[in-house]
C-alpha cells in the first residue's frame, strides 16, 4: 500500500470517528434517537478503516476486507456531502486495485 493511500486511510477513518463522536453527543442531547446508527456506521465504519489502514502490511487479505467493509459503512450517513462518500469509494479502489492484479498463489 502506498504512502498516500496509508494517509487517505488515516485521515478518512479518524474522521469518521470524528463525526460519530459529536454525532452520539448530539443524540443524547437532543434525544432524536438513531443513536445505533450514527454509532455503528460511523463509528464502526471509522474503526474498521483505521484498523484496515494499519494492519494492512500485517494481515493484507482481512486489513483489505476491513476498509472495504469500513468504507461502504460510512459513505451512508455522509451521502449528503457528496465529498466524503467520494474519497471513501477513492479509498476503497485504491485499496482493492493491487489486490486484483496480485498474482493468484500456486496451487500445487
């Protein structure tokens, strides 16, 4: 994984915890309810990136499932940004383009 991928990835899942933080505050404040949502796309989708983000020379194969996962979690409670959604399917293409053209193990 390059280097700018690393930080795109650092960024994107820091931010989504960022979010699901002050998201979880306003909930309870306000008391809208939608708290398991907030919590568990963003905050879930946030976590998953970051650990993807940073496992992904350990374990490369669940690393790449985690930020694909983690991705496609958060691009629903940020559609209505537009920008967002965009750099996380970025994000995810840029993680899943190196997995496609890996040469296939040998069988034998």
């Amino acid at each position: 994984m390059g280097r700018r991928t690393w930080w795109l990835g650092v960024v994107l899942g820091s931010l989504l915890l960022g979010l699901a933080v002050a998201e979880t505050i306003r909930v309870l404040r306000s008391g809208d309810g939608g708290l398991a949502f907030w919590l568990g796309t963003l905050g879930g989708g946030g976590a998953l990136i970051l650990a993807g983000t940073l496992l992904a020379d350990r374990m490369p194969r669940p690393a790449l499932v985690m930020t694909v996962v983690g991705c496609v979690a958060g691009i629903l409670p940020t559609m209505w940004t537009i920008v967002l959604p965009l750099l996380l399917i970025t994000l995810a293409v840029l993680r899943l383009r190196p997995a496609a053209t890996a040469p296939l193990p040998d069988a034998t």
